[in-house]
C-alpha cells in the first residue's frame, strides 16, 4: 500500500534521491566512522508484474494506464483526460519517455498524489438532507485550551486552528471577567488564563467556513449572571447576524445540514435563574435589588468553581429539563438557544427518553456514559436517532488526553468530545474518522444505527460481513524529513509497520511486520488480513516505528484512514506527525 503526503502538485522524489549521497557515515567511539550505502526506491516484484500485465514492450501508453486504472484499481469512472493529467505530471522528470511511460516512471506515479488512498474527487458524498441527529459530528471540547486542563492559556489560536481542520462543535466555558463586567471564556475552577468571549466569537465568525460549508454548533457552559446573559446575547447577534439560526419554536425534529449550510447554531441548557426564593412572591420579583441577585448569583457560581470538571459534570453542566427555567428565563438570551440542552428529572434510566414533542441534546461525562452503556445500549442507540447525545474527556485527563471515540459512535453518540489540542493514538483515530464525507465535518451514521424498526444492539456477537486485506511493501522520505542521526546516532534506522484496525472491540487489532535494519527506505513485503464485523466504523490504522534496544521505539508517522472509503490496489498513503500534520517526503508503499 503506497504512501505519500498529500499536496497540490506531485513532488520528485526521483530527483531527492539522485541528489543525495550515495553512502552515509556514523561516527563510533570517537575513533572511526560506519560506512552505509544509501538506497532508492525500487519497484518491487507485484509492481513489476502488474507493469508488465498493462504494458507492451516495456512502455505503458494512455490507454495501458486507463486499463490498469479501471481493473487493477478498481477506479471504474477513470477517463482518459484523467490519464492524460498524469502523463502531463510526469513530463518534466528525467524518468519520463514521449510514447508512454516505462517502469520507473510508473513506479514514480504509484508514489505520488495522484494514486491517494481516499478518492481527491468524492468531496462531499453523503446524504446531508438527513436530521442532525444521523451524523457523527467533528466535536471539540474545551475549545480554548492550548495545553492542559490545569494552567495553560487560554487563546483564540486552538479554536482556529480546529475550525481549519473541520471541527464543526465549538464549546466555550463562559465565566464572569474580573470586575464582573463582562465575559471570558476560561476553565473555571482553575489556573487556566482566561480570553475574552468577544474575541472568540469573532475568531470562529472568520473561520467558520474555511474547511467546510456545513454548520458549526457553539456549546456553551453558562455560569453567567442575568444581566451577563443578555451581553453575550448582544454579542452573538452583532457578530453572526444573519448567519444565527433562531427558530421561532422549539425545535420538535433537528433540521439537516444542507438547510443550515453557513449557519452558526448555539446549544446550552436555558438559562437557569438564581432566585428561586424570590419566584413565590409572583409581581414582587420585580422588585428584588439587583445586589441581592448579584450575591445569590456569586455563591451558586462559586460552588461551581470548588467543583473542578469532575465526572459529574453533566449533572451541573447541563442540568435538568425544568419548564419554569425556560419562563424565567432572559429572553434574549433564550431565543439564541436553537438545540437546548438538558436531561429529565430521575435516575439513568430516564435520561434516555424519547420526546415526541421536541428533541434535545444531552451531555455525559466518559465514565459516566460507558456505565450508562453497558445496562441501557438500546436506549442509548434510540434515543440517538432523533437527539443529540455528546461525551466528553473525564475530568481527570488534566494532561488533555483523550478516550477511545468508537465506544461512543457504535451506540450513536454523534458528538464525540476532543481536547484538539492532545496528542495519541485515539486522536489519530478522530482524524481518520473525519476523513471521510470530503473532510466536511459531518459524517453520515450507518443505516444500523439509525433503523427504528430493529434497534442495533452494540453488545451482541456479530458475525464476520468481510475481510480487509492490506499488503506493506515498502516506505521512503525520512532520509528528506530527518537528520541522519535522528532515529541512531550510530546507524540508519530500523523501521518497523504496526497495522490494524480501530472499531468495535471484536474487530480493534494490531500487528506488526518485522524490522528491517540499518534502511532508509525499508521494504516489509507484509500482508495482513482483519475480519470486520462492522466495517462500516472499521478504520485502518498504520504506525511506523524505528527499532530500539531500549524497549522504547522512536515515532516514524501514523495515519488513519475510514475503511468505507479506501480504494482498492496500489496506493500511497501519506503519514503524519504526532500532531496529526502531515509529513512532507515520509511514505510507504
């Protein structure tokens, strides 16, 4: 399986190669020096066999490679102005011949952007006419945070940099300022340097839409005052304007993402009142000093404040569904709410319950939801099929890590809260989801999932619906990315492939090739096979790691791709950073 990064024109790997030396020295005990040769790509022997099946005379003509195209890769709308395009890509290299191209030069093309894992031409494929409540949603958590949950900053920078990767769920903690004038967005209880709202909400006016068309959902957690609460209010119209989606009703079904395209939506819980004690005197409240409300306001909010993110968050977070909170409410405040949020009054049990009348988002911590899980997955799944149901890291991933998503997308959860702004493997995972669909941010639920008539049930055995199967050949870059004593300070590297699948638990597994020692360009010549019971939330997963003696093996790249969407043959498949950037040269084939 090929591998490259992605970019707007092919790059000339031929050409790094040549210019390179050919052998590489490492200094030893300080008295003398290794000497390696450094090799180049080769074709391996399927390559070869696969040129040779669509050539003729050694030379691969328009017409060979629209074949090839069409059979061997299984690209079935392939047309000849495509094969044309990549004839034209490879003219200016040294490896390209005017009747066609020979065997290096298709190897070349094999390498290169053109022959991507995931199909550059899909673009936005899913149906996106379907309720909100069908989609996985690319969710972000505690949106602002540049580090840890404790005492990194605050800063507009990690919401860009999540807008313009496709995120399309923003939360913002609102807290009072200093002087109780105004209102930051911080993580309360906490060391956390806070940043103003208005900031925030001009960063995500600017970069809603870069990535994609489709809506972006603003989750607020309120400890705001009345007064506060008619700021922000001010603050969102003036800065969305028309692109604000304010129904007129409560919403009884969520509308689609089509019909929101370019719309900023806001879900919170309505605004709770703080004087309660004060609703019994009926016209009288009126009449009630605004010190007072600003007191009763300032122990509840710090009660909020001694309770740092714990796995009960959800209770104060979101609240129960009271109508008498909707009444007292500040009106206009209220109206910026299009997806409330909130849960009934009871045990677990009823949290899950479906109203006919109105539909709602409900937010659970990870603890929380997995317990909820393992006694009431059906009603999980349920109620996902008409209402949003969001997760989020436990409070005490104080490091920003993050939690296995699948067990939130096998029972519907469509927004699988992130901390953006970590790093890992279950990260990795959240990237390759979201790869799909054109990278819109929106990703349609399987049917399963959302057939009413035969609610999926995630903790059944399910028998085996096919079988993946993915062959390693070889990978080249690193010599371009790295310095040559990066991964040994006294030898080349020695890569290895891990391999496998990130999905349900009968179907999550990973293997791993042997390493090949003292290669730049390392050829594994692995195939694996993975049985998939899901393959529908089935995603490939692929690491390299170089060899250490330690135990401790140095990172090479990742990536993660959506098994529903690969393509069938030879591919390259770009790798990425720990961050999730892509590497510019590191690849494998």
């Amino acid at each position: 399986m090929p591998q490259r990064p992605h970019a707007s024109k092919v790059q000339n790997p031929t050409k790094k190669n040549m210019e390179r030396p050919s052998k590489q020295y490492f200094k030893v005990c300080f008295c003398y020096q290794r000497m390696f040769r450094l090799k180049a790509a080769e074709p391996t022997e399927d390559v070869k066999n696969v040129f040779m099946s669509y050539s003729e005379n050694g030379t691969m003509t328009v017409g060979h490679l629209l074949r090839f195209l069409e059979e061997y890769q299984g690209e079935r709308g392939a047309t000849k102005e495509d094969t044309q395009g990549i004839f034209n890509s490879l003219k200016h290299f040294n490896i390209f011949q005017r009747k066609g191209l020979h065997l290096e030069a298709f190897f070349r093309y094999l390498l290169s952007d053109h022959n991507a894992p995931l199909s550059p031409n899909l673009g936005v494929h899913h149906d996106m006419k379907a309720p909100l409540a069908h989609y996985f949603l690319f969710t972000g958590h505690n949106s602002y945070l540049t580090g840890n949950q404790l005492s990194s900053d605050c800063s507009v920078d990690p919401i860009i940099k999540a807008l313009e990767r496709g995120v399309r769920v923003i939360e913002l903690d609102l807290w009072p300022n200093a002087t109780n004038d105004d209102v930051d967005v911080c993580h309360g209880g906490t060391l956390t340097t806070p940043v103003e709202l208005t900031q925030c909400l001009q960063a995500i006016r600017d970069y809603a839409f870069i990535a994609s068309e489709y809506p972006v959902i603003i989750t607020f957690e309120d400890h705001l005052t009345p007064k506060l609460q008619a700021s922000v209010a001010d603050m969102v119209i003036k800065t969305f304007g028309a692109a604000l989606f304010q129904p007129e009703t409560e919403l009884k079904e969520l509308p689609s993402p089509e019909s929101l395209k370019r719309k900023i939506i806001i879900s919170t819980k309505p605004p709770k009142e703080y004087l309660e004690s004060q609703m019994k005197q009926g016209s009288n409240l009126q009449k009630v000093k605004s010190s007072a409300k600003e007191e009763s306001w300032r122990k509840e909010s710090q009660a909020d404040q001694d309770e740092i993110e714990t796995d009960a968050k959800d209770e104060s977070d979101e609240g129960e569904d009271h109508q008498d909170e909707d009444i007292r409410a500040v009106p206009e405040y209220r109206r910026l709410i299009a997806i409330h949020a909130g849960k009934v009054k009871g045990g677990v049990e009823n949290w899950f319950f479906d109203d006919a009348n109105k539909v709602k988002r409900l937010s659970l911590s990870e603890p929380k939801f997995e317990n909820a899980a393992e006694t009431y997955a059906t009603n999980i799944v349920r109620f996902t099929q008409r209402n949003l149901l969001r997760v989020y890291p436990k409070g005490i991933r104080f490091d920003s890590s993050n939690y296995n998503p699948l067990v939130g997308w096998e029972h519907g959860a469509q927004m699988v809260a992130f901390n953006m702004q970590g790093y890992g493997k279950y990260l990795w995972i959240m990237h390759g989801m979201f790869r799909a669909n054109g990278g819109c941010g929106y990703v349609k639920k399987p049917h399963f999932l959302l057939n009413p008539k035969e609610i999926f049930n995630p903790n059944e055995e399910l028998p085996t619906k096919t079988t993946l199967k993915v062959k390693v050949y070889l990978g080249e870059g690193w010599y371009s990315d790295f310095s040559h004593t990066h991964f040994d300070l006294y030898s080349p590297p020695d890569f290895y492939t891990r391999v496998g699948i990130a999905g349900i638990p009968r179907d999550t597994v990973m293997m791993r090739t042997i390493a090949i020692e003292d290669e730049w360009v390392p050829v594994w010549n692995h195939e694996f096979a993975f049985p998939l019971t899901v393959p529908e939330l089935a995603l490939l997963r692929i690491e390299v790691m170089e060899y250490d003696t330690s135990g401790n093996p140095d990172f090479g790249g990742q990536t993660c791709l959506p098994v529903s969407e690969l393509r069938s043959g030879i591919r390259a498949v770009p790798l990425y950073n720990r961050k999730g950037e892509v590497y510019k040269s590191g690849h494998r084939i």
